[in-house]
C-alpha cells in the first residue's frame, strides 16, 4: 500500500544516503515514474520504480562506475529523460564521483555546446542507455572516455558493493550553466550544496509540511529540472512523476493531464510553456480535466510577466484551478538553483513601474494602464539565504526601491566555477563592512526589493545602452511580440549591435507564428508594427528588424532565446539583415 504521506526526513548530508534511508523504512514506496508517450496520442505508458528497486539499481551502477573510475573523476550523463538518468546520476554520487548532468547528442541544435561541455569537463566515463549507445558511441569516437550501458548493468553488480563515505563540502556534480549569454561554464555543486538547496525549495512550496508530488517535464540536465525532480524528492521522500520534454512540447494536455492525475502536485515551467498550454489545449481537452489539486505552478523565467498568469488562470479556471498556485520564482545554477520564491496560496504580487525611472535605476510606481507603465511580478522571498542589492559599479548595499545587482548569500551557493575557481563571481565583498562578512555570490541578475518581494528587472550584461539610456531588452521584446499577430510569442531577441561613432544600434530577430507562410506574410507590414510599437513606448529607433522562419532564434539547453548567439549569428551574417541594416535604420 502507498501511503500519500512520507515520514518526516531525517538529517542526512548526502542524496544517497537519503535514497538508503527511504529503502530502508519505506522499501515499496513509489519514488520514481517515469510517463512514456510512444504513439502521437499515447495517455502514456508509466514505468516505475520503488525506493527498495531505486536503491538495487543505485548499488549495481555505482559498483560498475567505481571499476572505471577513481574517486573525484568526471562522469558525464548522457542518457534521455527517464529513470535510468536519475539512477546514473545518483550512482555518480554514491560511487564518490563527480556527475556532469548532460544530454544525447541527438539533441537538435545543442552539438557544438555538448562536445564544449565535454572537453570543458573531460569526464572519464560516459553514462548512456542502450537506446541512445550508438549515436553516444558515435559522438564520442575511438578515443573518447569509456562508456558504461546504464541499464545494461546487473542488479547483482551492487551486492557485495560498499557506500563511498563523502564529505559534504566535496563536489557532487558540475552544473553548467545554460549559456544564455555566455559561453557554458560548470558550477561546482557540493553535496551539501544540493541537499540544502532541495530543503529550501521544499520550505518555499510547502512540501516540508505536507504531501505533496513532484511532476515534472523540464530536462534533467537542467538545475530545475535537477533539484525539483530529483534532489527534493530524493530528500523528502516523495514521489517524482517525469516526462520527456519532447512530449510535452508535442502536446502540452500530456503535463495538465499528469497534474491532474497526483495529488498535490508541484511543478516548474518557464514563462512560454504557460502561454504555450493557453494556445494550444482545446476545449475537447479540457473536458473531464480538474486542476483543484494543483499545490503551485513555479514560474522561473525572467522576468516573470503577471500577464502570462493571468492568461493560464482563466483558460483553466474551469478545470478548477485554484488561485494563488501560480509561483514566480527567481533562481540560478550558481546557487544550485532556488533564491526566491511566492509562496502557494498567496496573491500575485503585481508592480507598475515606471519605465525611465527603471532605466535610471529607480523603482518608481505607475498607473497599470499607463503604456510607458513595465508590468513586473514579485518573485516572493528567500528560503534559508540572504538576498541584497547591490551598486554594480560601486558595490555599495542599495536601499529597497533601488535597481541594483541582485547577490545572493547561502549554504546552497556553489563552490566556484570547474577549472575556473571563485573568481569574484563566488566572493563579493560590500564596499561598506557595515553591510556584513563577504563570501556573496553576484549573480549578474538585475532587480530591486519593493514590499519585502524581490523583483527582477533583468540580465545586467543583456542591458541596452542607447544615448546614454537603459533598455531591457525583454521589455522591448515584448512590445515587439505584442505589435502584431504574425510575431511568435517568446521566439524573438532583441539586442545591441555596434554603430556609427562609437554607438550602438538596436536589432529585433523575430520568428513568425507557425500558422503564417513567410512566403504569403505582409513582412514590410510586420516590420512597421514592431518599429512603431518599439519607438512609441520606449523611445527607441530599431536599426533593423529581422523576420526569420519558427525555429530560427536559438535558444538555450534550458529553452530559454539566447540573444548572445542570436547577435552572434546576426552579426556573421547569418540572417542576411546586415546588408539592409543602414538603410532599414534610415528608412526606420
């Protein structure tokens, strides 16, 4: 029988020893189970293990990683989505190494980054299923590190198998960042790091205190994905339900449908796949759905827009969706992941702001009607860390209302970056000494605390300094998306290009909407749209404005647009807009 309420977590300083624990007391509890989707309109096939069955294959796996390797090596992971990724994963932290939580090759788009990745980390086994072997094998060629069949491996391998004991500040995986604008660098993550980073998230969504199930379709390899569907559950004792990615981007009723399915469900998504489920669920999907029971929606994109929340409430409002599970949260690889977050239950806390005061770095209040008027949500409150802005010039402690740099001080705050070191990333220091010990972590995040909620504003190296003025860049994208219909959603970037005298121009790359044909698309039209739009609410003349096909503007491994690489591919000529650029800036 699966009782719905685990016993309370005991103090453990490691993830395996936590998975030990729950096998011991808890042996025929669910803990993972993962939902296969093998036909287009598959309900879905589950595929679950038990904490006892998690434990056997945790054993035989690290048993078989311990014979290819010595304590401290590098195991990259690049299995798909399923249990066999949190077995690798896991058995990599049992066994004493360090685990590189990554993806298949076949993963369209992000090649170039994972063969980065792997000579940034130069792991020494590889972790694949026998489903993706071939192409890994492919992948790695003749001289790459050695590869290890996670479920290839026999239960038997474990038996005679003893527990590495670890040292809770030692590494337990690199995390890399998604490089959204930046080149990827791995975040040293300790054991303690993890195990107190899932404790907060659990404190924040209030599944410290109550039952709660963790459903999830955000990738492994990403922090949230790690922490919230994996980490937290691992620590609480709690069952995990996953999904692959792709299944959810094919039918997004797949994830409201889990959702539905799991009492007290948790779960995180950026910003688009909200809007994403709005646009796409029919009304024939949305019969016989009920979302009463959803415990909270994590929102962790940046910024969170209070429109989206709105938009997602009322199309499942009749699904019975409760107010108050929409969550806006704010977090980061280089603090494991959680920072802030709204608590369940709890109103979504809107700011109008005034948009050149913003730019100044005041955080001013405006008419919500006003159309100069930025609409930000409060990202709530830390868990178990502290949250201070800072002056990123002078380093000066900034007062509430104020737009700084967002640091960030914690047991959750990672050791450094690999083959990097701290770096003044990881061990900022106030210019005041009156403002407390250093050690703080600079996140390079924008925002400001208004109410006791921590806003933010933006990414400080994704700023746009034109004439002396600051423009967020997903500020103007949004005005471009809301210009016209042919403009998709969250598939645009808007960025700085250099210009005549030492200045620079302003460039918006924008996919159309799947439902337009860029061959039948009145693009002049749509580049009308979005130049006036942009240059009535925020002052601002685009020097061009490129149409490009859905698919087009790369995003991250996490999903997220990457607008450095969007303005590197513009600027190589990519999207054939530089020969245009003066005279479309002229014609502007």
């Amino acid at each position: 029988m699966d009782s719905r309420r685990p016993p309370l977590a005991p103090a453990h300083p490691t993830l395996p020893e936590f998975v030990r624990h729950w096998a011991e007391t808890t042996p025929d509890r669910r803990a993972f189970t993962f939902v296969e989707h093998p036909a287009p309109h598959s309900r879905g096939v589950h595929r679950t293990l038990t904490w006892r069955r998690l434990d056997v294959r945790v054993r035989a796996l690290a048993a078989r990683l311990a014979e290819e390797a010595g304590p401290g090596d590098r195991v990259a992971l690049l299995c798909p989505q399923g249990t066999e990724y949190v077995t690798a994963f896991l058995a990599a932290l049992a066994a004493g190494l360090v685990a590189v939580p990554l993806y298949p090759p076949g993963l369209p788009g992000h090649a170039d980054r994972l063969a980065g990745v792997l000579d940034d980390a130069r792991p020494s086994v590889v972790v694949t299923t026998g489903r993706a072997r071939d192409e890994v094998r492919d992948f790695l060629g003749a001289d790459g590190p050695r590869l290890v069949v996670a479920d290839e491996v026999p239960d038997d391998a474990g038996r005679d198998w003893r527990p590495v004991a670890q040292d809770p500040g030692a590494t337990a995986y690199l995390q890399y960042t998604s490089g959204s604008t930046r080149a990827p660098a791995g975040v040293e993550i300790s054991h303690g790091n993890v195990v107190a980073n899932a404790r907060q998230a659990l404190s924040a969504y209030g599944a410290d205190a109550r039952p709660v199930t963790c459903v999830g379709w955000l990738p492994l390899y990403h922090d949230m994905g790690l922490v919230l569907s994996v980490a937290a559950p691992v620590v609480r004792g709690l069952l995990s339900v996953l999904m692959d990615p792709a299944a959810f981007l094919h039918e997004p009723v797949r994830w409201l449908r889990l959702l539905a399915a799991h009492p007290n469900a948790v779960s995180a998504a950026p910003n688009f796949a909200y809007d994403y489920c709005v646009a796409t669920v029919t009304a024939e999907q949305k019969e016989g759905l009920r979302l009463d029971g959803v415990t909270a929606l994590i929102n962790g994109s940046e910024p969170v827009r209070p429109g989206t929340a709105d938009r997602f409430h009322a199309a499942f409002a009749g699904q019975g969706l409760p107010p108050g599970t929409h969550c806006p949260s704010y977090g980061l690889a280089e603090a494991t992941v959680f920072v802030c977050a709204a608590r369940p239950g709890e109103p979504l806390r809107r700011f109008a702001l005034d948009r050149d005061a913003l730019a100044a770095g005041k955080a001013l209040p405006a008419r919500p009607d006003d159309p100069r008027a930025v609409l930000l949500a409060g990202c709530g409150t830390p868990a178990g860390q502290r949250v201070r802005i800072a002056d990123p010039v002078t380093l000066a402690l900034l007062s509430e209302g104020e737009v700084g740099e967002i640091w960030v001080q914690g047991p959750n705050v990672g050791r450094g970056y690999w083959n990097r070191g701290p770096g003044d990333v990881f061990g900022a220091e106030f210019a005041d000494s009156a403002a407390g010990p250093g050690g703080w972590l600079r996140t390079g995040d924008l925002g400001t605390v208004l109410e006791g909620q921590l806003v933010v504003t933006g990414r400080l190296k994704d700023l746009i300094i034109v004439d002396g003025r600051n423009h967020y860049p997903q500020d103007v994208e949004a005005t471009a998306q809301d210009a016209h219909g042919a403009v998709r959603r969250d598939r645009l970037a808007a960025f700085a290009v250099p210009g005549g005298a030492g200045g620079e121009r302003v460039v918006v790359v924008a996919e159309h909407a799947r439902t337009a044909r860029l061959a039948e698309l009145d693009v002049p039209a749509v580049v009308r749209a979005v130049r006036g739009a942009v240059s009535a609410r925020h002052g601002l003349r685009l020097a061009d404005v490129v149409v490009v096909p859905p698919g087009t503007v790369p995003r991250t491994s996490s999903g997220k647009v990457s607008r450095a690489l969007t303005r590197a591919r513009y600027l190589e000529g990519a999207y054939g807009g530089q020969e245009r650029a003066a005279t479309a800036g002229a014609a502007g």
